[in-house]
C-alpha cells in the first residue's frame, strides 16, 4: 500500500510537471516546436506508465486480500439446533403449540407460563393475534380509514385547541403574542369480550381446525361491536363514535327532511382545504340512494359508480364508504360524514387473551372459550371530520 502510495505522489507530481511544461513551451500561436512536443510526448508517455503501474499494484493488493479472507466466520453465539425456532415470547412456534394443546384441554409445558394474565387467561400468539387483527380489519369500515396506535398504558395526545396567527409587523416594532393555547386527548383501553362455546367432541376431533373457528369468530363478533362503538359509541364503558356530539364537527345542516344536492356541496366546503386531499364519505348503506338521486345543474348525477373492482363508489368526486352502523336519515341525525378519517384514532391495547371455560357448559357437553380485547377509539382533531346533521330534532 505504501509503494502505491508513493506512485500516486509521483504521478501527481509528472503530470504537475507536464502541464506547466505545455503552458511555458506554447509559442504565441499556441503551437509546440517539434523538439518540445517530443519532449511533452515523453513526460505524458511517464504519467501513463505510472497510472499503470498503480492499476496492477492495486490489482495484486486486492488478490492478495481475497486469498487472505477467511473462508468462514466464526462462531459468536450459541449454535442453533436444526428446526428450532428463532423467534420470542408470544412469536414462538412452540408458544403458539402448546397454547392450542391448552385450549383443547392438554396436559402441556410451562411455556405458557410468560403468556398468563391476571384473569387466568392465556395471551393469544402473535400470529393468531395478527389473524384476528386481520379479520377486524376486513370487516371493519372504520379501522381501514382511521389511525391505528398500539398502546401498553394510556395515551394521552396533545392538540392545538387554538391555532396560532401570523401577524404582520412594522420594523423594529413589538412581536404581539399569538394566544395559542393547547388541550389533549385521552386514549383509554375499554374491554371488550366474545364467548364461544365448541362441543367436547368437536374438540376431540384432530380434524377440527379450533385456531380458524376460533380467529373467524372472534373477528366477527368483535368487528361488530367495535364498528359499532366507532360510528355511534358514548364513550361510557365503550369508544366515542364518529357521528356523536362529541364526534366530528358539524359542518352542515340539511334544509329539510330530505339531502339535497347543496347540502353536499355545503358538507364538501365546510372542511378544509388540507383535509380534503384524503377525505372520504361515510354514511349508512341505505342513506346511498339518496346519494344516488342527485345530480348536478347540468343533470349529472353527483353519485358515480367504481371503475375498478374494489375501489369504493365515489361521490362529487371523493371515495364512499358506507356502514350498517351510521345513522339512517331522520330528523336531528347525523346522515353523513365527510373528513379524513385519520383523525379518528383507534388504540389498540397489546395483548388479547383468550381463556378456555371447562366447568361452565361442562353440563352440556361444552367447553367454552372467553376472548377479551381492550380498545378506545375518538376523534381527535373534530375540525378534520364534517357531518352533515339533518333539519328537525333536539
């Protein structure tokens, strides 16, 4: 390394030499005599023989390094055997054995033993958790369009209760005080719980996949009940819904017993400019025919179908979802809304547990299966979410 380090200098230092040699040898046309551009000739003949030198030097270096290269790596911790697991806690494919062998009533290790909570509950794996999940997700309108968080205590999420103001100021003049103030929001864990009992014998049959009987109905029961308390929930012992006092904002109210195609265009503008890039509506499946009777002054209907199959219908333009559980249009309801939904906040508590009932239906030949989440849901910024309230009522 020292050698090409050494040519490197030398060959710096030629062509140094070279180029200081052509701009003192120029005659004033700018042309070399024959016994200059014979000399030029050879200094460059030398940088190049140099630059050559160095390629072959770096060449051998770099043979000479693979050659010396260890052919493998050392041992720095302890071998694993063949076909054991890698993973950890709840992740572990042994975990996620023996808790199934649990819930059919098998003698089974102390693996389990990480996985109990205070109510005598297993923490379910985390793979058959993400099925569950997954499950939630797919029948659950509102989980696709808000903000998911996963939490391990409360949260408490700090917001803007008054926006600052930029004011315009005289040189030298005093900076005047914006008046921003702030508030929060308080993300609690409220439990939500799904009983399901199986026969003894469907248990006892091996054939009998308990892990995808168990993950679909928990999915089902659960979405329904979480979709619910999403859209319409007090608050009380349950999440705060979107089409609650304590929801959205109410951006419009409808000129009578009917929607009309200016409450749509009132509900569109009362939300503001940033939020409508990824807004999108929400209303109940049957609130959708009147959507669908709308049109605009030049006799275009506001409602147009999807284009692609799996893309929601669309309406003045913006994507429609629809609910079984928002409200139906009626006097003082909130028949629609209108916002990006990511400022609807869905906190998840880590950890669903699942508890195996033997002595309950025992009577009836049954074992029962108790799972338990803990989930909040509100809205956070109302400003980012519009409803549209219909005339009439409270």
């Amino acid at each position: 390394m020292t050698k090409i380090l050494e040519l490197r200098e030398k060959r710096a230092k030629a062509w140094k030499a070279a180029k200081a040699f052509l701009d003192t040898k120029r005659g004033n046309d700018g042309l070399l005599s024959a016994e200059d551009t014979t000399a030029y000739e050879k200094m460059e003949a030398d940088v190049v023989a140099l630059g050559r030198e160095i390629e072959r030097l770096e060449r051998q270096a770099a043979i000479d390094a693979e050659l010396n290269a260890p052919t493998s790596n050392a041992i720095t911790n302890v071998p694993q055997r063949p076909g054991e697991d890698n993973k950890i806690g709840r992740a572990r494919d042994e975990y996620r054995r023996d808790f199934f062998a649990a819930m059919r009533g098998r003698t089974v290790t102390n693996v389990l033993s990480e996985g109990v909570d205070a109510d005598g509950g297993y923490l379910v794996p985390t793979e058959f958790e993400r099925t569950i999940v997954q499950g939630l997700d797919e029948d659950n309108v509102i989980r696709k369009l808000a903000k998911t968080i996963t939490t391990s205590v409360e949260r408490k999420v700090p917001i803007a209760a008054t926006p600052s103001v930029a004011t315009w100021v005289a040189e030298n003049g005093a900076i005047p005080e914006s008046g921003v103030t702030f508030d929060q929001k308080t993300l609690d864990a409220y439990k939500l719980t799904d009983l399901v009992k199986v026969s003894v014998e469907l248990l006892a049959d091996s054939m009998f996949d308990l892990e995808s009987y168990l993950a679909a109905e928990f999915a089902r029961a659960m979405g329904v009940a979480e979709e619910e308390a999403f859209c319409v929930g007090n608050g009380t012992g349950r999440p705060s819904g979107i089409f609650t006092e304590n929801g959205g904002h109410v951006g419009a109210t409808s000129s009578g017993a009917s929607i009309t195609f200016d409450d749509v265009i009132n509900l569109v503008y009362s939300l503001k400019t940033p939020y409508r890039r990824n807004a999108v509506f929400l209303t109940n499946d049957s609130t959708v025919s009147a959507f669908r009777k709308l049109k605009d002054s030049n006799g275009q209907y506001l409602w147009q179908p999807a284009l692609a199959q799996g893309q929601p219908d669309r309406l003045f333009g913006y994507p429609l979802y629809t609910t079984p559980y928002a409200p139906t249009i009626a006097a003082g309801a909130f028949a629609a809304a209108f916002g990006d939904f990511s400022n609807y906040w869905i906190a998840d508590r880590a950890g669903r547990t699942l508890q195996r009932l033997n002595e309950l239906y025992a009577g009836n030949g049954q074992v029962g299966f108790l799972a338990t989440e803990r989930v909040d849901g509100k809205v956070i910024l109302s400003e980012g979410i519009q409803l549209l309230k219909m005339a009439g009522g409270a």
